[in-house]
C-alpha cells in the first residue's frame, strides 16, 4: 500500500471511530421538573441549564460548551394583569447583566454538525480487500472492490444523518421560541432559549 493510500486509510478509520454523525433527540421543554423559580413585575421564570446532556444529545452539548453558550429550557408563567411579549415587553437579565437572548437561527448555526468532513468516507472508494485460496493443486488470488460500496455508502449515510439531525435541532429551536411569543394573562409556556456564556447565572425577566 502506498504512502498515500495509507494516510486515506488513517483520515477514514479516524472517522469511522470518532466523527459519525449523531441524531438530534427533541427536546420537550414541557416534560422538565423546573428546580429554579424567580418572579419579578408579576413574571414568573422557572429555568433548568444542560439540557443538552440531559436529553442524551451529548455531541451537541459539547459543542455547546465549545462555542461559549447555554441552552436553556424555560417556563414562563405570565402573573401580571396583561398580555405580554418578552421581546417587545421585558429585558432579560443573566445575573445582574442585561443581555439579548441569541436568536434560534444563530443558535442552530453555532451548534450543527458540521457535514463536510464526512466527504472524506468517498476515500474508501479506492480501497479493494485482497484474498488468497490454496487448495492441494492451485493457488488463486483476487480482489473485491468494497470501497466502491462502502466509500459512497458510509458518506451518504452519514451527510444524510447529520443534515437531518441539524433540521431537527433548528426546527425544535423555532417551535419553543418563547422570546417572541405573546403570553396571555395567567397562561404558562414553556419553551428553549440560549445565552451567550459559559456559566450557569441565575436568569429573570423585568418589564421595561
């Protein structure tokens, strides 16, 4: 084998071992046991950080970390004497620190699977599995051409996987968007938002 099919065979088999694509599982903010709970102006905030790892979506919670982000799931209960939107409504405060909550679309795009790297699977394509019969009276040789199955095979499956799995994560990122959302009085939502920053901050809401 030559030196650059080996060093095909090194990207791949690193591939095949660490970097398959993963599926995303759905978060259903609705389904938590909220552990926090602050009310300020007649707005109730109930909050549970890593969420990520919780729901069994770890390669995504490691990119989280990654990209200096939280994912929050968020129960907002609406206590005040009129409808509200919280974007329109409130700022939104991390800690002592009023900050912007990151948009679903920019959440999504910092956390995907990135689908390029599994391009390189189509170096397998290349590859043949060599064999060797001995019988009492010959010798025969030959070789298969796996690769032309595998290589385009594994890609396929894996671009197709990770493309999905991205879908998912934005489409559940959209659906649970409580920042644009009008909140009735008395009424409960529950929903996803993200922040910038790596430490889990006690979170609230204060009408402007």
């Amino acid at each position: 084998m030559n030196r650059h099919l080996r060093f095909a065979l090194l990207i791949v088999t690193i591939l095949l071992f660490t970097s398959c694509a993963v599926s995303y599982r759905t978060i259903r903010p609705e389904s938590f046991n909220y552990p926090t709970s602050v009310t300020v102006d007649g707005i109730k905030v109930s909050y549970k950080y890593d969420v990520l790892r919780s729901t069994g979506n770890k390669r995504y919670a490691e990119k989280e970390i990654k990209q200096g982000l939280r994912l929050i799931a968020i129960q907002i209960t609406n206590q005040s004497d009129s409808t509200i939107r919280l974007s329109r409504d409130c700022d939104f405060y991390a800690g002592d620190v009023r900050i912007l909550p990151i948009a679903a679309r920019d959440i999504s795009n910092r956390l995907k699977q990135q689908v390029w790297p599994y391009y390189f699977y189509l170096l397998m394509t290349f590859f043949e599995f060599s064999y060797t019969v001995t019988t009492p009276t010959s010798i025969m040789s030959g070789s298969w051409p796996v690769g032309y199955v595998l290589g385009p095979g594994l890609t396929l499956l894996n671009v197709t996987k990770a493309s999905k799995s991205n879908s998912r994560l934005y489409i559940n990122l959209n659906v649970t968007d409580v920042w644009n959302r009008d909140i009735l009085r008395g009424e409960t939502v529950n929903g996803l938002i993200g922040i910038d920053g790596s430490e889990v901050v006690p979170i609230h809401v204060r009408k402007k």
